[in-house]
C-alpha cells in the first residue's frame, strides 16, 4: 500500500505542474466566472439556469479533455521514454506502479473538479442562489463520469498510443451516455418494442453515464446548452431521469475494473 500511495502522491504532484493541465484548469475556472457574471445580468430564473448551464458546460467539456488526456498518458508516454522503468526497476510491481499512476491522475481530476466546484458555488453565492446544492450535486455526477473517461483511457494506455487512448475513451463516454438516453426512450415507449430487449440489456451490462436532477430538468427546459440538448426521439421529446444511486455504485465498479485490468495487462507490457 505504502509503494502505490508513494507513486501516487508523486505522479500528482509532476502532473499537476504541467503547463496545459493548469490551462485546462485555468480555462474552466475563467468559463465559470464568467457565466456568473452573465447570470448576475439576468437575475432569478434566468440568472440561476444561466449560472446552471455555463458551469455545467465546463465540467463536460473541460472535463472531458482533462479527463481523457490524464488517462490516455498513463502508461504509454513515460514507458516508452523510461520513466516507468524505472520505477518498476525500485522493486515496485508492475501492478502498483500502474494503479499508482491512475491513482495520482484520479487526484488531480478530483482536486481540480473541487476548485470548478468551489468557484461555481462562489458564483452562486454571488448572484444570490447561495451555494446551490443542485450544481454541486451535478458536479459529482460529472466528476464520476470523468473518472470512468480517464480509468478507460488509462486502460487503453498500455496498449494504445495518447491520441488513440483517448478517443477511445471519449467514445466510451458518448455510448454510455447514448446508452441512458435510449433506456429512457425505451421506457416511455418512444422506441419500437423489437430493440426494447436490446436496449435493456446493454443498459444492465455496459457502463452507464450518471445523469443528475439539475441536468434532467434543464435537459427537459431546454436550458442546458451545451452539456445537454432536449432528446427527441421520433418526433417526440423524451425526458431523461436522473440516475439512480444504482447507476453511480456501477460506474464505480467501471472504474475500479478499467484500473484493475490496467494493473493486469502492464504487467506484460514491454518496457523500453
């Protein structure tokens, strides 16, 4: 335990001095500031679904490439240059090298998701909506998304190059996310009853995106902007629930598979 909290403590501490980490984060946090101050403009509903929508925006954007690009480098750039070897070369395992790894990118994910959120509560303050408990809620949601984007592309990293790493695990995203929004066609009956079993059962197997109350109802408003247009499916428009604490116990377990195979398959990964 002790080797792997070591590795993770130092690979978050080298990550999070990289350039384009703290410009990612830095973008975000400029985003949400923004979006406050063309809330505090509006004022009462429209401030506050403003307010809502902007930060929303960024944890999906931003967190998507923060996410994917923090996995997708887990492995793949430093064992090719050597760097991994080395620490393998101290005795560590393989697999404690390579969950210590994720471990340290799942940190900086969560310590720069907590500074958004922060300053999206600030925001809130500012405006007059207080902290907004729902945003924050929205922010976890997104913040488990993300660690199942970057664990994927951690995953791929070991045997994929960055940029495949990380498309992979955008698309992954995208068909998790694909995945709630069919289940919640299917279960108002927009969709025909011959993919219902389909549907079903890549629903109960596959990871699944979480989908919070905030993002429902500015989702069914058609306020969300860009973190979620309105979901018409033939024609008619489909409301998509929030998800269920289910829903965020099988995400997790994802995650925990996608850095446990990870630890596996390194294990017989060529070293350079």
């Amino acid at each position: 335990m002790i080797p792997l909290l070591t590795i993770a403590r130092v690979e978050a501490r080298g990550i999070r001095r990289r350039r384009w980490v703290l410009a990612v984060a830095a973008i975000g946090a400029a985003v949400i500031i923004a979006g406050a101050v063309v809330a505090g403009g509006r004022g009462g509903t429209a401030g506050l679904d403003t307010m809502r929508s902007w930060a929303a925006g960024v944890y999906l954007l931003a967190g998507l490439v923060l996410a994917a690009a923090l996995g997708a480098s887990t492995v793949n750039r430093d064992a090719d240059g050597g760097w991994v070897g080395l620490q393998v070369a101290t005795g560590t395992p393989r697999g404690t090298v390579a969950l210590g790894r994720i471990a340290g990118r799942l940190t900086t994910l969560i310590a720069i998701f907590a500074a958004w959120m922060v300053i999206a509560a600030i925001g809130s303050a500012a405006i007059g909506q207080g902290a907004d408990s729902a945003l924050a809620v929205h922010g976890l949601a997104m913040l488990g998304n993300m660690a199942l984007v970057l664990t994927a592309a951690g995953l791929c990293s070991v045997a994929l190059g960055p940029v495949a790493s990380g498309i992979v695990a955008i698309a992954l995203y995208v068909s998790s996310l694909s995945l709630v929004n069919l289940m919640a066609a299917v279960d108002e009956g927009v969709i025909g009853t011959a993919w219902t079993g389909l549907i079903t059962t890549l629903y109960l197997i596959l990871p699944r995106a979480i989908t919070s109350p905030m993002l429902s109802d500015l989702q069914a408003r058609g306020d969300a902007g860009v973190a979620g247009a309105p979901l018409e499916i033939n024609g008619n428009l489909v409301i998509v629930p929030a998800a269920s604490w289910l829903t965020v116990l099988w995400a997790l377990a994802w995650c925990a598979l996608f850095a446990v195979v990870a630890a596996a398959a390194f294990r017989r990964r060529a070293l350079s």
